[in-house]
C-alpha cells in the first residue's frame, strides 16, 4: 500500500475510535467546561490579534479553508479580529501557493480571495488594529446587525462576485439570532463547503454558567442549528470533524453543504 494512504487510512481509523470512546468523549467535555470558566480562549491570537478561540477549532478552520479554498469567507462576529486575520492569513496562503503551481506574479496589492467580517459593533481600537495589520488589505468590515435586511442585502451583493464561499457565524448566541443568520447566510455557502456555527457548545454546558448572557440551555446556537436542518436538507452536520477535535466549542456546528 501507498505509506500515504497508509497513514490516511490510520488517521480515519483513530478518528472513528474517537468517535466511539464515550469516556474520552466525557473528559473532553468536563475538561472544556472547566477551561472555560477561566475564558481559556482568550489566551491565544493570530499574527498578534487576539482571535478567542480553542486551537482545535483553529485547526480545524485552517482544514477546512485550505480544503476548500475559498474566494470569499463570511464572518459575523468581529471582536478584536483575529479571526478575520486568520482568515486572511490562509487566503494569502493560498494564493501564493497558486502563484507557485501556475508560475504567475502574485500581486500582493491586489488579492482576489476576501473576508467579509459583520457585527453591530467594531469598536475604534478594534478596527484600528485591523486596518493596521499587514492582511488588512484583504478584509472588508460591515458595522451593522447581521440579520437587518439591510445588511443581508450588502453581503448578498458582495457575494455574489465570488465563486467557493465559506461562512462563519459567531455573533449574538441566542436560538432567534442564530437561526435568522443561518437562514440569510448559509444559502451563501458553496456546494462543498461549509457554514460554521460557532458556540453550539452553550446546549452542553451547565445553565448557570452564562447568568449575565441572553443565552443558555435550550436557547443558543445549538438549538438553532437543529431547527434550522429540519427545515434545510441541503446541509449536514460533520460528525468526523467532532470525532477528530473531541474539545470544541462547535460540536455539531461543523454545516457541510452536500446539495
């Protein structure tokens, strides 16, 4: 056999073990609610932007977007930007990866792969830092609620200049907010690729741990993602990727588009 296909098969093998170890599956999970009450996420950042994130989830974008290649990559939810530096990061990559297989001049100033980065927010420091960063030249930002029509309509009309998108939703955690931006962006998202869903962690956590929060159990970005698939055939949750991550505040957040 092929040593590559080798260790792929080994790597899906280790994965669907994983899948099938409830007790590592139990530790994961006791392990992530205990981390978070330290906001173990905001201990990391990207390109010196703080991105607020669990690096398995990082990881796991980093798959995913180098999998897909995407032209453009949606996010709400902005906060310090590093994760829209992230993203830009791996489209940079990509191209001049591209630029080397083709034997093209990459043009720096000019990058044809983008992030849309929304929130109701930016805050001036925020956006400061994001202008000033070497991959700003990449990001466009939306001040505005994700789910007003007239934000909708703006991402709608940048969108369709692009080709492979990939959608990331992390914004307002509640069950309405959630499932009305599932239902305006994820139709944006290409056969192939996927719609995010950040936080569906919040349905497996204990109630009293989000006391100052509009969400919690039974009203978060759990509950949205499954209503939203009973209505939506089009999409499917990736249980391989949470077999591979076991800690992620995304648990069946991972949305690949199959129609």
């Amino acid at each position: 056999m092929n040593p590559n296909q080798e260790f792929h098969d080994q790597v899906k093998k280790n994965i669907e073990n994983s899948g099938n170890d409830q007790d590592m599956q139990d530790l994961s999970r006791i392990w992530l609610r205990d981390t978070l009450k330290h906001c173990y996420s905001y201990n990391f950042s990207w390109m010196e932007r703080p991105i607020i994130q669990y690096p398995q989830d990082i990881a796991a974008m980093h798959e995913l977007i180098w999998q897909i290649k995407p032209d453009l990559i949606i996010e709400t939810g902005v906060a310090h930007g590093g994760s829209l530096i992230f993203s830009a990061s791996m489209l940079a990559m990509i191209e001049y990866c591209d630029a080397i297989e083709s034997g093209k001049m990459l043009d720096p100033k000019h990058p044809t792969r983008r992030v849309l980065g929304i929130d109701i927010d930016i805050r001036d420091h925020n956006r400061t830092a994001i202008e000033a960063h070497p991959m700003s030249n990449r990001i466009d930002m939306i001040q505005g609620s994700s789910i007003s029509s007239e934000i909708i309509a703006q991402a709608h009309e940048i969108a369709s200049q692009y080709q492979r998108i990939l959608v990331c939703l992390d914004s307002n955690h509640t069950h309405e907010h959630v499932l009305a931006e599932l239902e305006a962006y994820a139709p944006l998202t290409s056969k192939g690729s996927y719609c995010v869903v950040f936080d569906t962690i919040v349905e497996d956590l204990p109630d009293n741990m989000f006391p100052d929060r509009p969400w919690g159990k039974g009203n978060n970005p759990k509950t949205a993602v499954w209503e939203y698939l009973k209505m939506h055939t089009d999409f499917e949750i990736d249980k391989q990727i949470d077999h591979k991550l076991l800690i992620s505040v995304a648990p069946e957040g991972y949305l690949k588009r199959v129609r």
